[in-house]
C-alpha cells in the first residue's frame, strides 16, 4: 500500500514541474499575434494563388498589418479581390490606397497551326515543361507556344483554355483575376500581366521569338521580324526593339494603332477595338515631290511687262 502512495506522489510531483516548466515556457517564449491579421484573413478571398507576392492569404494579411503599421499599403494588392477588398481592407485598418489598373493575362504568341506548321512528333509526357527540356517542341519555333496546358491547369479560376482549332491558349478577360499563376508555369515566358486599358482595349506584340528576321520568319508565317517599323511610327515612345524582338509598353502606349498597321508580319495585336484600324497615309517619295516642284516652275505663266513688250517689237 505503501509503494502505491509513493508512485501516486512522485507522479504528481512529475506532473506538477512539467506543467510549472510549460507555463513558464509559454510566457517567456510566447509570440504575440496581432488581431488584426485574422481580421483582415478573413476579409481576403481566402484563394491562396500566391499572385499578391506571398504564399497564402496569411501572408498577405501580415504583411497589410504590417504595412499599415509603416504608414503606408502601396504595393500591396490581392488581385483576385481587386479593389473592393483592398477598400475594406483599407477601411479596416484605418488606411487609403491608391486604385491601380486592372491586368489581364495575355498570351504573346500568334503561332496558331495554320501559321506554324509541325515539324516532328512529341511522344513523351505531355506538360509543357516537359516538352521544352526536350527542345524545341513540335515546331521549329524555339520561342512559341506548345499548347500542352500547363497554364490551363494551373488557373484556379477557369479563366484560360486551350482553343482545339488554333493549339493556342485563350485567356477570358472577365474570369481572369490576374493571379499570375499561368505565367510562373509557362516555361517559356509567353504570358504576360498586362493592364485592361479602357473599355478592354489593348495593343501587343504577340511574338516572343528573338530570332533574327529570315530565321523567325521560316519557324512563324505571324513572327516579329523586329523591323524597327512599329518603333519609327510611334510617336509615344511605346515601342522598343531589342533582341530581335518588338515590345509595346502598356503604360506609354496610346492606343492610336498605327503600329497595327505598319507591321509586314500582323504581329501586332489590337483586342476589343470597333472598327478596324485605320490605313496609314502613304508618304511622297523625296524624289518624286522635288520632281514635281521643279514641274511646276517650268510650266508657271511667266509675267511680261509694257517694256519687255516694246523690246520685244522693236527686235
């Protein structure tokens, strides 16, 4: 009977350090969470698509907190809740954001079937990343699409789908959340963020090949040859060439489309436009108007004065 009290005290004894050391621990190592980060959790769509820069929406409620804390939200924005969110979000920790333009996933690259013909047979796993460690895919574009979905897998948001005529991804501008979880997948930096515009109007190059023009243009019948045409006819400084390759930037861009159609391949793209986009005026030869000028001064009536007539008579 003894024995038994004994091993009943002991383990009380044992029982009540072990709680007297957890308590201690708890307070000396505790890490204080601020409230407001469930708070604004619970605010946030709750996706968890990583497109805010963070991997999850706790993530990103920590980092608002913290930026609120800072005195300022900018560069914070869940893309998926868009501005509403951001607004209450905003509200709820006594903060003003600055609305930024609404984005789109755009696929840059025009090379459907008719315009980028097969060239082999895949037959091994098919997921784009595994196609292009291969190589160059079935086409002999290094550069353009190869159509497999990974990016169609990778939406949360039934936004982008494969087009079973063309081979290419088609992206639904109204479904589209701008997460950016189809351009992390693709392996060959296709799609791109760019913003709306007005009215869901945007002008892009869609080509990524950076092959030189003769090169470019025996892969893709559509391929940027990078000419330099599109450059020299905007009078924004929207378009740049480099690496063989054209690149219109969408916050100097003015929509006025005469990149459209000064482009010999139809690489340029203008999505959502109502009519469209107007001929360029064709421009005078220098020849051509020198000639003309030098015409005109041969044929001009020449002026006879009352002298140069009497001259005239008595000769």
């Amino acid at each position: 009977m003894n024995f038994i009290l004994i091993a009943v005290i002991v383990l009380g004894a044992i029982g009540l350090i072990a709680a007297l050391v957890l308590y201690v621990c708890s307070k000396k190592f505790a890490v204080y969470e601020d409230p407001r980060i469930a708070q604004v959790n619970e605010l946030l769509p709750g996706a968890n698509c990583g497109g805010c820069g963070f991997p999850g929406c706790g993530g990103m409620a920590d980092a608002l907190v913290k930026g609120a804390d800072a005195g300022s939200l900018d560069g914070l924005l869940c893309p998926v809740g868009g501005s509403e969110t951001m607004s209450k979000v905003a509200d709820l920790l006594g903060m003003a954001i600055a609305n930024g333009d609404p984005k789109v996933a755009v696929v840059r690259c025009n090379g459907t079937c008719e315009h980028r013909p097969k060239i082999a047979e895949y037959a091994g796993l098919r997921t784009c990343a595994a196609m292009h460690a291969c190589g160059a895919g079935e086409t002999a574009c290094g550069f353009g699409c190869l159509g497999c979905g990974d990016c169609v897998a990778a939406c949360q948001f039934d936004a982008i789908h494969i087009n079973s005529e063309t081979g290419i991804p088609e992206v639904d501008d109204d479904k589209c959340t701008a997460c950016g979880a189809c351009t992390k997948v693709c392996p060959r930096g296709i799609i791109e963020l760019r913003k709306k515009g007005p009215k869901n109007r945007r002008v892009y190059v869609s080509c990524v090949n950076k092959d030189k023009g003769p090169v470019a243009m025996k892969a893709c019948a559509v391929s940027c040859i990078g000419c330099g045409k599109c450059e020299k006819e905007c009078n924004f400084g929207a378009i740049t060439v480099e690496n063989n390759l054209a690149y219109i930037d969408s916050e100097k861009c003015r929509l006025c489309r005469k990149c459209v159609t000064v482009c010999p391949k139809h690489a340029i793209i203008d999505v959502n436009f109502p009519n469209p986009a107007p001929a360029p005026k064709p421009k005078a030869e220098p020849e051509k108007v020198e000639a003309a000028k030098a015409a005109a001064k041969t044929e001009a009536p020449k002026t006879v004065t009352p002298k140069e007539e009497e001259k005239e008579e008595k000769a």
